[in-house]
C-alpha cells in the first residue's frame, strides 16, 4: 500500500491529510507548526510514501528543508498554476490537503522548484540587499525634497551621498527641519553600511557558474546583475524554452483572448518579480551604452512609449540570456538586433558583445557595471 501526503502549510499550523493508494483517507488533523510534530506523524507511513506535497506559501523553508532532511520525497506545489472547481459549495483545510495528495496521486501536481538550501540563502541575502537599497533611496529623495520645499534648491543625489550629520548644522536655520534632515542622512548612511557589508559577504561565498560566466558579455549587465540573475534563475534547464524563461522573467503580456477580442487579463504577477526588475535594469543600462539597444528602444518608443519600449527591450535581453546560460555562449549582438550599426561592435570597447570573452572575476569592474 503506497501513501500521499498533503499538508496545507499556515502561519502558525498545518493541515496534514493522507490518503492511500485507494483514495481512502488514513490520517488528518490540524497540528502547529513543529517539525518534530509532524514527522512522528508521518512516521508510521515513512516507508511507503510516495511523496509529500507542501503547498508554496511564505514560510515553506522549515519544513521542505525538514522533510527532505528526513528522507521524504518533497513536491512544493505551485498555488497560481492550478484551481479548484469554483462549483464547490463548501471547502476547508481538510479539503485542500486532500486535494493536494489527490493531485499528486494522478500525477498532475504543477510543481514549483525548491532551489538548493545554500543558493537560496544566497538569493535572499541579494534581496535583502536590493530591500535596503530602495529604502536608501527613499531617504536621498525624501532628504532632496525637503532642501527644494525650503531652500528652493535642486540638489544633485550624488552630492547628497556624501553629506555627513555634521555637515547638516549650518544648512538650515529651523531647529525641526536640522533634525529632520539629519534623520535621513543618519539612515542613509547607515543603510549604506549594511549593503556594503551584504555585498562583500555575497562576494566572498559566491563563485559564478560556468554557465553564467558569459553573462558579462551581455550589454548592460555587470557584477551585481550577474549575481542577481545567476540566483534568481536557478537551473536553467527547468525551463522547456525560451517562452517559459521569458514568462517567468514577467517578460510577456498578461492576455486573454478569444476570436482577437480581449476577455480579461491573466495573472499578471506570475513569475519572479526580482528577475523582472533585473531585466528592466539591463535594459536601461543598455539602451545607454549599445546603439543597438538604443536604436530599437526609440524605434519603440515612438510606437508605444518609454515603460513598453523598455519593457519589450528587457524581454529582448532576457531571451538572450537564457540561450548564453543555456548554450554556455557569449553575447552575439548580431543574433538580437541584427548587423552592429558600428564597425568595431556595440558599445565603448571595440569588441564589448560580440563574441567578447570574459576576463575578469567577479569582483572586477565590468565595462557597464550596473
């Protein structure tokens, strides 16, 4: 008698059903969120579980990682690719986690992918880093728009980067707006810190993958960038082809459509939110230094406007990428965009994307380091 585990994960328990090879329920109930709980559970099934399906919630780290640790077979079901009958009158935990186990059972579980433990520790420490990034960001603005409402001065954001508390006291006469302004240079800097810091432990652990090697070569993409897409990728052999990176990477227009009339719109947040940012920042930084880019992101623009246009050029550099992670390639410019506008290539180096070979590590600069 083979067995199918569904746990239907919350914040603070989960709902564990089991059913056997028979569709018969052996066991359920609500059990808190505690590992050595939940394994004397399934215990008594251990040798005879097909598998174990946890649903791809916020906090599903502890327990994946448990499970396997343990020696069960773990599918992290994907929530946004399946839907129960909307007919159903009446549906609890008990019958979500019995609906999990049935999908894995006929084998039709949409699955997600669990990423190893050590690169998604990686991955998270990068997103944390992006976090505080914009929350730098929000002060530097916050502090330039206080010196434009009272001072009726534009003050450049780089300047503004190297403002200390000190220097604030002479800045304004107001006791409230000294402290104030103040406030956000003391956080700025602080939080300054803290990337800095990010940054040299991420730089420390992570050696770049062979197959991502080649990204460099790519216009717009420099060391951080490399590390974001290398991390938020994954595998790239998980996806069946270049549509489904691409969807992934929320490259491609959430439509429905039926006889070429629009009935509504999809999901349109399926997929990575970090590696749609990613591709949005490489396309900027491309459209800078590669008149290529630049030429098809104004040929588009003047089509639609600037947000589709750079849009539809990071979908561009996103297909490309994934046939250089997935081919272990450099960047061919011609291949994207057709034949170089320059002689010497794209870009400010004479070879920069056309068959350009990486030769620096990591923790070098890159020709268009963003």
């Amino acid at each position: 008698m083979s067995y199918y585990v569904g746990l239907d994960l919350h914040s603070n328990n989960t709902y564990v059903g089991v059913i056997d090879s028979k569709e018969r329920r052996v066991l359920k109930g609500k059990f808190p969120n505690q590992l050595e709980v939940i394994l004397a559970l399934l215990e008594p099934y251990k040798k005879r579980t097909v598998g174990v399906v946890v649903e791809s919630t916020f906090n599903w780290y502890w327990l994946v990682d448990g499970l396997m640790d343990n020696g069960y077979k773990v599918h992290l079901a994907h929530p946004a690719a399946f839907k129960q009958y909307k007919g159903l009158k009446y549906t609890d935990d008990e019958h979500d986690a019995f609906f999990l186990a049935k999908m894995l059972q006929l084998g039709i579980l949409p699955e997600g992918y669990i990423m190893p433990r050590e690169e998604r520790h990686l991955r998270d420490l990068l997103r944390k880093r992006l976090k505080l990034v914009r929350q730098r960001t929000t002060h530097i603005l916050s502090f330039k728009s206080l010196v434009s409402r009272n001072q009726a001065i534009s003050m450049d954001s780089n300047k503004i980067k190297t403002l200390t508390e000190e220097s604030i006291d002479g800045m304004f006469e107001n006791e409230h707006l000294v402290i104030s302004a103040k406030a956000n240079i003391a956080t700025m800097n602080f939080l300054k810190e803290k990337i800095v810091a990010i940054e040299k432990q991420i730089r420390n652990v992570t050696q770049i993958k062979p197959e991502h090697d080649f990204l460099i070569t790519v216009p717009g993409i420099g060391k951080s960038l490399v590390l974001t897409v290398m991390l938020e990728t994954g595998d790239i052999n998980r996806f069946k082809a270049v549509g489904n990176y691409a969807s992934y990477c929320r490259c491609v227009e959430s439509k429905r459509l039926s006889n070429n009339k629009s009935k509504g719109e999809n999901n349109r947040k399926n997929g990575n939110k970090y590696l749609a940012w990613a591709y949005v920042e490489i396309a900027n930084c491309a459209k800078r230094y590669c008149p290529q880019a630049r030429a098809f992101y104004l040929k588009k623009s003047i089509k639609t406007n600037k947000a589709l246009a750079i849009k539809a050029l990071a979908h561009k550099l996103a297909r490309a990428c994934y046939y250089i992670m997935k081919d272990n390639v450099a960047f061919d410019v011609t291949k994207i965009f057709g034949k170089p506008i320059l002689k010497n290539g794209c870009g400010r180096e004479p070879n920069w994307g056309l068959g350009h070979q990486p030769s620096a590590p990591i923790g070098q600069p890159a020709a268009a380091d963003c």
